[in-house]
C-alpha cells in the first residue's frame, strides 16, 4: 500500500459483521471508530473484539477509537410524520421534556430562558434548520424560521455553546471512558471540548490505560482555546459537522486549514471529518465536490480521514473505504511535501513542552535533513509512547516512515500517524542491537532494500530513564 494518509471507518448495522469488517481493515481502514453516542456499551465491546479478530485475520496493527457522546440539548418529541417548518414561521422555544408541535418546541434544557439572548441562532438537528431569537418573555421565547425543513423525532437543538452550562465531560462521559480504557481501546474521542481543563477529566479517569485523547475541535471556543487544546492533546479532530453550525460555514474550510497546520507542525495527529463521501450512505460514487473535498485535506496535510455514516449505515461500505483510498494516493502524488518540510524548519516551536520534547523535537528536525542529504529510503523510529513518530511525521518525509516499539498499544496507535508504517519488536539492552533488529525487521518485511541507505532514530535504551529520543545514526543495508 503506497498511500500514506490513514483512514478511519465508523463501524455499526452495515459493517459490523465479522466478513465485512475484515473487508474494510484488507481495503485500506487504519483505525475503526466506535460511536459511544449510538447503542448500549456493551455492544461496542463486542465490536472492539471482533474488531481485534478481524486485525489478526488480516494481519495488520488496527487502532480503535471510541468517540464519547457528550452534551446534548434535545427537543421533546415531534408527532409521528413529523412536521414542515417554513422560512417565516415563528416557533415557540419551552424549557422542558413534553412532547413539540408545529407551534411550540420543548428543550430539554433548564437554562434556556436566561442563556440565550434575541438575535441568537437556534440550529436544529444537523444543521438544516436555523431560526432566529426574536423575543423572550413568560415561560418561553420566540423564534423566526430562517431556514426551514422537515423535523421529526428528538432532533438535537444547537444553542450559543460560548452561554451554555453544560459539562463536558459528562458523567456519562467519564463513566464510558472508564469502561471502554479498560478494554483496551487506543483513542477516546473527547466531544464538546472547550478548554484544556476539559481533556484533564477525562485523563484523570482513564489513568491506569494510557489511552490517548483525541479532542474534537467542534465549538467556537475551542478554535479560540486550540492552542492550549493541542498542546495537552494526543490527537485532534476537525469535526465540521458542529463547527459548521457553531461558525459560519464560510469560515470551516479556513479553520480546517488552521487546525491542521497547527497540529502538524507541533507533531500532534490530526483527523479530518464529517461529511466526506456523505452521497456514498445510498451512491455508488461520490459527488466531485465530494472528490475534491477528500483531495484538498490531503493537500492540508491532514494525517488522517474520517467516515461515519458512510460506513456505519452505507450501503457499501468497503466500496466507500476503496473509494476514499484512491482518491487520497491520487491527491498525494500531487502534494508537495518537500515544501512543507522545508518551511516547517523555519516555523519550530520557541518552547516545546518540556525538555526532552525538546531534544526529541530537534534530533527528528536533524532526521529529516540527513535523511533527504542521504538519499534515505526509510527512517526507521524506535519508540516506547510513540512521540518519535509523531515528531518525525512533522516533517511528511518523502522516505518511508517505519515505526518500531515493543509496546502492542504504541504499535496500535500509530496506525493514526500519517505515512507510519508500525511494527512490533523485542525489547533490547544496548543502542547497537537496537540499531542493528530495527534494520533487520524492516529488511524481513521487505520494507527496505540491500544497498539501500536508512536513518535510524532511537532513545538509548541502556539509560532506560531518558524519555527523549537522543540518538541518530544513518545505516547502509547489508
């Protein structure tokens, strides 16, 4: 497989089966989400396992990421048939859990009176239907219907996040987290994420698994924290679905393009979602906007692409998965990487996280340089956690990217890191040996030639306290 951007599959009815989902790791998926927000939790486990069987089946290091619900503010139920709301309509907006009409709509939201304002926007369900705040007053507020549709069901009610008192995490958030970590999850999906604190929480509650936290990029305060969101993160979402209800829709290309950037220069990996091949749930084939849309993320740089509904409820989901992998290789023979490496040297960071993130941060910059001087057909990262990687993917080597730890998890999660090819080894005593049974497995999986030049990155694992990746050597195969 040449294509180096990694794609993440949401599995549910359409491809949980154990064929089809052994079909979609042999088709190109990397890492399988799980939507927590969808079914019991003990149906997801059932997925995590078979998930792990079809990984073995297929051979393949498979990463799982399970996606936490997070707040929701719901309607009350609308009539069976659900009801047309039309562009001037005035709606009545309740506080409350009774059921909704064509006249009035309950929320299941305590607050709703006093944290919104007139002029607000009230978006409901996926973003079809907008309304304006026009009045508050009594038990209610009122609402002109700027953009209509048909609404059934509990649709979601999108409030100003900035005004709303809600929790994120939820309980529910942190209980989910606990169970699913201790199952062995790799990534937990952090929704509603509007300050770094946010991401603590859900830390501290999955502590004794070392599961990485992925924090979903969704509100406007979250584009205003991003910053200080990446910089306690393992991995970042741009999840345009809710970002594109919080902003102008205008803005979410421009924000992806932020956000991304940001989280490839900092060495954080980075998932690109929400809509990507959305015609494909009932199409054959993607629109060309859709084509173009998958392209240009490549041409961002983001590590990673995400399908939901495509693969959840689609219905082909292999061909979907087939699809997004061909349109991705083609777009990265166009991409010009050379560039953004050589840019990013000038762009580094004036202060990295800690000292060691520092060396780690300078000897994979050294790497990328030597590794283009040389000739380098692959560079070779020895890792315990991981972070080599993601430093050293930074940089979009044209080299082949290999990663190499003894840890099963750290093997898992780079499946999410752009260009990564992982691979489980033994632990060694000395950096020579090291050195030496990284070549060896790469040349045993014929993912380097004889005669060839490679750059070998590692940590000397005789001072097993360094945390920082300090040793570099370029190695000719033999």
């Amino acid at each position: 497989m040449n294509r180096r951007t990694k794609i993440v599959a949401t599995i549910g009815p359409a491809s949980d089966n154990p064929d089809v989902l052994e079909q979609l790791l042999r088709a190109g998926v990397d890492v399988v989400r799980l939507n927590l927000s969808h079914g019991p939790i003990d149906e997801h486990i059932q997925r995590l396992k078979a998930v792990r069987a079809a990984a073995f089946a297929v051979g393949r290091p498979i990463a799982v990421l399970a996606d936490l619900p997070g707040p929701k503010v719901r309607a009350g139920r609308f009539p069976d048939g659900g009801v047309l709301l039309s562009v001037g309509q005035i709606l009545a907006f309740k506080p409350g859990t009774t059921d909704s009409d064509a006249e009035s709509c309950s929320v299941d939201y305590p607050w709703l009176l006093s944290d919104v304002e007139p002029g607000d926007r009230i978006v409901v369900g996926d973003g079809g239907i907008t309304l304006r705040v026009t009045s508050i007053g009594g038990d209610r507020l009122s609402a002109r219907v700027e953009t209509g549709g048909f609404v059934q069901g509990r649709p979601g009610i999108h409030l100003p996040s900035e005004r709303l008192r809600l929790n994120a995490p939820t309980e529910e958030d942190l209980e989910l987290a606990a169970v699913i970590a201790a199952e062995g999850v790799e990534f937990l999906g952090v929704s509603f994420v509007r300050e770094a604190a946010d991401l603590e929480r859900v830390r501290q509650a999955t502590i004794p698994y070392r599961t990485r936290l992925v924090a979903k990029i969704e509100t406007r305060l979250a584009v205003e924290n991003m910053e200080a969101i990446v910089a306690v993160s393992d991995a970042v979402m741009v999840a345009r679905g809710d970002l594109g209800i919080e902003c102008p829709l205008e803005d979410v290309p421009h924000l992806q393009k932020k956000i991304i950037r940001h989280c490839v220069e900092v060495g954080v990996p980075v998932i690109t979602a929400t809509q990507m091949l959305e015609s494909m749930i009932v199409s054959p084939a993607p629109t060309r906007a859709e084509v173009s849309d998958v392209a240009n993320a490549v041409f961002d740089g983001t590590d990673a692409l995400m399908l939901s509904a495509e693969t959840a409820i689609g219905h082909d989901p292999v061909l979907v998965v087939t699809t997004m992998a061909q349109i991705a290789e083609r777009a990265e023979a166009e991409a010009d990487y050379t560039s953004w490496g050589n840019r990013l040297g000038r762009v580094q960071r004036k202060q990295w996280n800690d000292g060691s993130d520092r060396i780690t941060m300078a000897i994979t910059h050294a790497c990328a340089q030597a590794a283009a001087d040389a000739g380098a057909e692959a560079i070779l990262c020895c890792t315990r956690s991981g972070r080599t990687v993601d430093a050293m993917a930074r940089f979009r080597p044209m080299a082949k990217l290999i990663g190499l730890s003894p840890d099963p998890v750290t093997v898992r999660s780079m499946s999410l890191t752009w260009g990564v090819t992982p691979i489980q080894v033994d632990t060694y005593t000395s950096t020579d040996e090291l050195v030496w049974y990284a070549v060896e497995s790469a040349v045993a999986r014929h993912l380097v030639t004889v005669g060839s030049v490679v750059a070998v990155l590692a940590g000397a694992p005789d001072r097993a306290s360094a945390a920082a990746t300090d040793v570099l050597r370029l190695v000719r195969v033999e």
